[in-house]
C-alpha cells in the first residue's frame, strides 16, 4: 500500500506498474486541490469477475476520523466503508465483463478521481467448468435468482398450453427458459410482455449482471466437461441449448439424495432407463420448497405439459421411480446452478 498525498497546487497521478494484463488492473488516483485527504492505492489484482473489493483506502492528512457522509461517490458503483482506523475504504463492484472506469468521489467541495482497470479473468475457483464471473457473489444477487428463476417457472406452470413459449417442450427446456429469463434486467418493456406483470412486482433483478451481457454472452450453458479456460469461449465449450444430461452434469452440482435439503430454485434430476428420453428434471418451488414444477415433454404424439405438483405428492407417487428419496436408484438427488456455488 502507497500512500499519495495530493495538494492545493498540482494533480498527482499514480504510475502504471506493468504486471500480467489478463489478471491485474491498475488503481490510478488523481484529483486536484486535496483538502487535507491522503488517498492510499494499491497496484493489485482486479480481475472483471463481478466482485465487491477495495480499490483505494482515504485518510485524512492531519488525522482525525474521516466520515463516509462527508464523501459523496459521482459513481453508482461506488461506495465508502468506514474501518476501525477512522479511514475509508472506496467499495466498487468489479464488472464482468473488462472495462476502465474512472470512479469519481467528492470531499469539502474538491473532486477526486479513482481511474480503475479490469481485465478478463479466466479463474474457475471450483474447477466445474464455470467462471468466476459467473457465479453470483452476493447473498442479495443469489436469493433474487432464485426468487426470479422460481417465479418464472411458477407463471409458466399457470399458462395454458397454447401461450407458452414455442421454445418450451420438455424438462430442459423450462430450465433454460426460467434460467436466461432470471437473468434479464426486468425493465419496464419486459415486464410489459409478461401476461401477469403483477406477480413480480415485489422483485429485484441481480444486479452483478444481466443477460445477454454476460461473461459467456448469449451461450450460458456448458457442454464440454473440464474446468473453465479463456479458450472455451472461443470452442464451442458453451451453447445456448443443453439438453438435462448437460444441465446435471456440467451446469450444476450435487446437494444432496435428501429433499429436505433442497431450496426453492434448486433442481431434481432423475434418470428412467425404460423410457427413450433419459434424463429428467424438476425445478422445486413454493413455500419451503413444498412444491416442484416441471415439464413432461411429449406425451404419445401430442405435446407434453407443464404440471405443478406438491413434495408431499411427489414422495408418495404411484410410481416408486418418480419418488424422490434416497432408496430410489433412479433419483440423482438434489441439485443446484453453478452460479448459485460462491456462496450456496
């Protein structure tokens, strides 16, 4: 940590430190007329993976607290913590995708300019095939997935055939639909679209990013195994369409055989080898996680249909290889997104 001290009659600016583009980004500080702040840097590793970090610590000159509600950000993804020292650490939610920022802050008047950088990363911290950049890092960014993926799903489930999306035909293709919708910046136009607007009045978006502007673009699903690589954007590594073997073994992981432990959002998978169409899953849903919904794909020769069914019903199934409980050999087990894996 360097500290600069910036005075009355010049502009400091930070030196650029050449280190390796594709994982570190350089914090250039600059401003004019400091007022009495020193305004420390660090040349640090910033990658554009979407996460909350410190990008510059400000003190004042003579000591002496500095208060957050005596610095005004001119930046919406800028924000001051205050820590036990009396000092302020400036917050920015790094992009996903690589950009420059320059993140401007006001103090006693005088206007102070974080020049920030970040670059791609390619790191896969769980080594599942999904980057970084993907996964939601925040609590409030998982639960609005969840809240979003789950409410899709349940306005899909109350749609008569004949209004649902033609894209919609089969177990996989609702996950798809409710994942890539979850996604979305839900703006005035989509909601617009939507045939009940008002069931998601009460819902925010995530805000770490919004399809298709995403670190994988339009391709949001993985089909070929291994870790995630810069290279996999360029080879066919993600598709926008995965079938349910693809969303199981590469898209999500295994929580548990258990469904008391599923959550609202998380996935059931089972696998019939009687039946031409292997795989099959549910998207569980509803108040403690009571409920799952999902699509049957075709039945005969006609289309299939989306049906909402209560956990308590799906136990006791007719049929013991639809029952969900360890016993079953045909239930995979509970599982749940990458981009939910940061924090679970």
């Amino acid at each position: 940590m360097r500290g600069v001290q910036i005075s009355h009659s010049s502009c400091v600016r930070g030196l650029c430190i050449c280190i390796p583009a594709l994982l570190l980004a350089v914090v250039f500080v600059s401003g004019c007329r400091s007022g009495g702040l020193a305004v420390h840097r660090s040349i640090a590793a910033f990658p554009a993976d979407g996460r909350v970090r410190c990008v510059s610590v400000i003190r004042r000159r003579g000591g002496g607290a500095l208060n957050s509600e005596d610095v005004h950000s001119l930046a919406p993804s800028l924000n001051f913590v205050e820590d036990s020292r009396g000092y302020l650490e400036a917050m920015v939610r790094a992009p996903v995708l690589p950009e420059s920022e320059v993140a401007k802050f006001v103090w006693r008047g005088h206007i102070y300019r974080l020049n920030l950088r970040f670059d791609a990363t390619a790191t896969d911290s769980f080594g599942d095939g999904t980057p970084d950049a993907m996964r939601l890092h925040t609590p409030e960014d998982r639960q609005a997935f969840r809240a979003w993926f789950t409410a899709i799903a349940e306005q899909e489930s109350n749609q008569p055939q004949d209004k649902l999306p033609t894209e919609i035909d089969d177990c996989a293709a609702l996950l798809r639909y409710c994942y890539r919708e979850a996604l979305l910046k839900h703006d005035a136009a989509w909601m617009a679209r939507q045939p009940e607007p008002q069931e998601f009045a009460s819902l925010s978006s995530v805000i770490q990013y919004h399809y298709p502007d995403t670190p994988l673009g339009l391709n949001l699903f993985r089909v070929i195994p291994g870790p995630f690589a810069a290279t996999d954007l360029h080879d066919d590594a993600f598709a926008q369409f995965a079938d349910a073997h693809a969303l199981l073994e590469l898209n999500t992981y295994f929580v548990s055989r258990n469904v008391q432990d599923a959550r609202p959002g998380d996935l059931l998978f089972f696998r019939q080898l009687e039946q031409n169409s292997q795989w099959h899953s549910m998207i569980v849903t509803g108040p403690q996680a009571g409920w799952v919904i999902y699509d049957t794909g075709p039945i005969g020769k006609g289309p299939g249909e989306i049906r909402r069914v209560s956990m308590h019903d799906l136990l006791h199934h007719p049929d013991a290889r639809w029952r969900p409980l360890p016993s079953n050999t045909n239930f995979l087990g509970v599982h749940r997104w990458n981009i939910l894996r940061d924090g679970n």
